[in-house]
C-alpha cells in the first residue's frame, strides 16, 4: 500500500531582514515533506503487480468458485498444480483470496477445472501452458492435432480444436472441453458431456448463456422455469438469472456459450 501519510519535519529559518544577528530570534516553519509510495513487491510465478481481479471482495470470491469447481472434479490441489504448470502454494493463496493471479494464470486455471472463465470471474452470485502438441497448444501450424497461430491485432490466437470422441456420464458427472481461443474476451464456447461440475448446482452471474443440445436430453432450471430440451433444441437465457443445468442421459452433449463482461 502507498504510504498515505508524509514526513513532517521542522525547518529553522532564520529572519535575515531587521533581526539581531546575535539575538535568538528564530522562527520554526514546520513543513510536510511530500510522501514517497512503497515500491510494489516483486510479482511471484503467476502474479501480477496489481489486483488482476479487482478488489479483494472479488478475490476471495474467485477463490471460492475455483476450490468449489476443483472439488466437484475430486481435483486435489497437486492435480491442478500439474495441469497448469502454477505451484500449490500459489494455487493455495489463490483459493484463500491472498493472491492476484495474471491473466495468462487465469486462463490455465479455468481450463484446469473445466469451468468457464467468465464464471469464475462473474460478480456476486453464487512457466508453463497448455501441453505441448495438445489442443490448442502454440505449437506449430493449425493441423490434425491442434495448434494456435499468432495472435491478431486483438490479441486472440487463431485456434483448432479437433474432435473428440463422446464419453457416457453417471448422473450428476461429466465433463467439459473449452472451444474457443485462450485469452478469448468477448465469450466462451465449451463442448459438455453430462452435467457440467459448474452448474451442476443453482448459480447465477452477469452475462447471458446459450445452450445447444447435440445428444442425449438436457434440463434447464432458468428462473423458477423447467425447460427440457432434446437433440437439436436450444436455450438462451439472461445467466443472471438462477439457474441449473442436468444431463439427463449418460451420453448427453451439448454446446454451452458463455458470454459476459469482457475480461480484461
């Protein structure tokens, strides 16, 4: 924190006009010393110099949301340490809130626990990236295993994501896969099989959501509402809105959009 308050100090000065020079007439002038701000300490692995997050109210909210999505994957905190290349004592300050975790960090935290980004951001409601060669990584030209090119003039890499075979869920689990670029700002794409661990409970927060069922049978709790969507349906709802998604059959896959303020 910069220092808010100066240093007073008391000058003597001397009147040098009309007084007796070998009197001790001396007038004490006290002045206030301009205040000298605290050089911010230096940034540790995944940090930055200032709150990537904001105030420490949405910190402690971040952390929150990635240890509530971390364990409805029955991720421990060295599984996530291990997917995105972060420390588990940093991943711990992250989740305590004591932490100002950079964008880049950011990005690798949401995809470690499946859970959009724009989630875990979202106001009041409820060294290393990507493997190399995986989907998405910057390894290489676009090509049958994935791969981003440079980023454009809006900061976005151009990305392919090849095709995945569709797994079957037991009730209550399932998976989900990011689609769009990373450092994607505007919205987020993911591919969903089962029930997605971040709403698999109510939930709410800024932005709205778009759902498109592929496979399977699919319910939506928007708002007091009950919608059940079959292969080919689509839902658009205000995600400010409480609301709770539910795959209905263990082969359930759907497309979910996600789109809310920009990260920035």
């Amino acid at each position: 924190m910069p220092v808010s308050e100066g240093v007073v100090t008391v000058a003597e000065q001397t009147d040098r006009g009309g007084m007796d020079r070998g009197g001790a007439d001396r007038a004490a002038a006290v002045r206030r010393a301009p205040s000298v701000p605290r050089q911010p300490a230096a940034a540790g692995p995944g940090t930055a110099a200032g709150p990537a997050v904001g105030s420490s109210v949405s910190a402690v909210r971040l952390g929150r949301r990635l240890r509530m999505s971390r364990r409805r994957l029955g991720l421990t905190q060295d599984a996530v340490s291990g997917r995105t290349g972060l420390s588990k004592s940093f991943l711990s300050q992250v989740e305590a809130g004591r932490a100002n975790p950079t964008l880049e960090s950011l990005h690798r935290l949401a995809e470690a626990v499946e859970t959009p980004l724009s989630v875990l951001l979202a106001g009041p409601g409820p060294g290393a990236g990507p493997a190399a060669g995986g989907p998405g990584s910057p390894a290489g030209p676009l090509g049958p295993g994935g791969g981003t090119r440079p980023p454009s003039a809006l900061g976005l890499s151009t990305t392919y994501r090849p095709a995945r075979d569709c797994g079957e869920w037991a009730a209550g689990e399932g998976r989900t896969y990011p689609l769009t670029a990373p450092g994607a700002r505007r919205f987020e794409t993911v591919l969903v099989e089962g029930t997605p661990a971040h709403h698999a409970f109510t939930t709410s927060h800024p932005g709205e959501e778009l759902c498109h069922l592929l496979a399977g049978g699919l319910r939506a709790d928007v708002d007091g509402e009950r919608f059940v969507l079959a292969p080919g349906d689509s839902l658009h709802y205000d995600s400010a809105s409480a609301h709770r998604l539910t795959a209905l059959a263990p082969g359930t896959r759907f497309l979910l959009q996600v789109a809310g303020p920009p990260v920035s």
